[in-house]
C-alpha cells in the first residue's frame, strides 16, 4: 500500500507583524479620510487629456505628501516582513508595483476630487475594485517562490499604499457634504471596493506560495 503524502507545514505571518501591518493600514486609510473631508480647493474637471486641469498648490502637495508617507510606510513595514530588499529583483518589482499603484491613485484622486462639482448625486463606481486587487495581486505573483507567508505579507503591503489613497481620493469626492457623511460614505466604500478585495488578493497570494512550498518539499 502506497502511503497518502502529507503536505508539509506552511509557513505563516507572524501574528504581530500581520496585526502590526492591518493596524498601519486601518491608522493611515482613517487619517487619509479625515484629512481629506477638509474643505480643499480642488480642480477643474476636463474631458480630454488627464481629465483634470488647474489642480490647487494644496491639493497636490497634500497627495505628493500622503503618497510619499504611504510609500515610504509601506516599503518599510513589507520588506521587514517578507525579508525583501531593494537590491534583489522580488524587492524592486514589489516598490515598482507599489509605485505604480500609488501614480493610478493619485491620478483617481485628482479626478474624483474634480467630479465633486461635477457629479449630481451618487458616484456609481465600475472598475475602482482593481485598484486594490491587482497590485495585491502582482506582488503575491513575484514573491510566491519564497512561500505563503511572504507572498501573504507582500500582497497584503500593497493595502498600506493602496487603501489611503483610495479612501482620500473618495473623501475628496465627498468633501461637499457634511464631515460626518464624508468620512462614513468615504469608509464604507473603501471596506467593499477596496478592503475586500485586497482580502481577496492576499488570500490568493497565500495559495500561490503555499503551493510553491509543496513543490519545493515534494520535487514536484
């Protein structure tokens, strides 16, 4: 009779640096929402180009500000995690994902920030989910060979730069309204379009590491 083979043991995030990171997050996207139901000169919304035009001086020093603070935050908190480091190729495509993610929510920022004098009503979100998913997503993909718990942490990173500005450029949105309704609206939308599906992403991160150790035990 051929023995069942046993998968082995999967490596996990430590429990205080996994409560550790979804703190920064939860800290940072809170911040980012507050600040942003401010009442903030915003820009002029276009419909050509990048869509915006006029941005105030304020306005793009605060998201220069908050995208640093994001980045730096979340490239400290990750790689002392995952043990990744600029110089090898896993650490540089994970800070080039986060930075590329970080340049398309400034971007959505500034163009929700426009729509707050333009849009009549409700904003009726389509692909904003993506914003949080594929950095998660990507950054699982090139850390998988180092296991479930690294490419866990690494996608779930992502959340420390995706989050807040997702939340800030949805406050800006916002920011007509009173600050009450700014920042619940604000906080709501990013738990379903954002904070979900970085759950998601991170949980197929998990897998694709997790299988990575399987392979590596097994010779398979």
């Amino acid at each position: 009779m051929v023995p069942t083979a046993v998968p082995p043991p999967v490596s996990r995030i430590p429990r205080a640096r996994l409560l550790g990171t979804v703190g920064v997050i939860a800290v940072l996207t809170l911040l980012a929402v507050i600040v942003g139901a401010l009442p903030w000169e915003l820009p002029e919304r276009v419909f050509g180009g990048w869509q915006v035009a006029d941005v105030p001086g304020s306005l793009a020093a605060l998201l220069a500000v908050g995208t640093v603070v994001c980045l730096v935050t979340a490239t400290g908190v990750t790689f002392r995690t995952t043990g990744l480091r600029l110089g090898e190729p896993a650490g540089a495509a994970w800070l080039a994902i986060a930075g590329a993610a970080a340049g398309a929510l400034v971007w959505n920022a500034l163009v929700l920030a426009a729509d707050a004098d333009y849009v009549v009503g409700a904003l009726i979100p389509v692909l904003h989910w993506a914003f949080s998913l594929v950095p998660a997503l990507l950054a699982g993909a090139v850390t998988a060979r180092r296991g479930s718990a690294a490419a866990g942490a690494a996608a779930l990173g992502t959340g420390i730069v995706t989050l807040p500005l997702f939340a800030l450029g949805f406050a800006l949105f916002s920011s007509r309204e009173s600050f009450l309704v700014t920042v619940g609206s604000s906080l709501w939308i990013t738990a379903v379009l954002g904070v979900l599906p970085l759950l998601i992403g991170t949980a197929l991160a998990c897998g694709w590491g997790r299988k990575r150790e399987w392979r590596n035990a097994t010779g398979r």
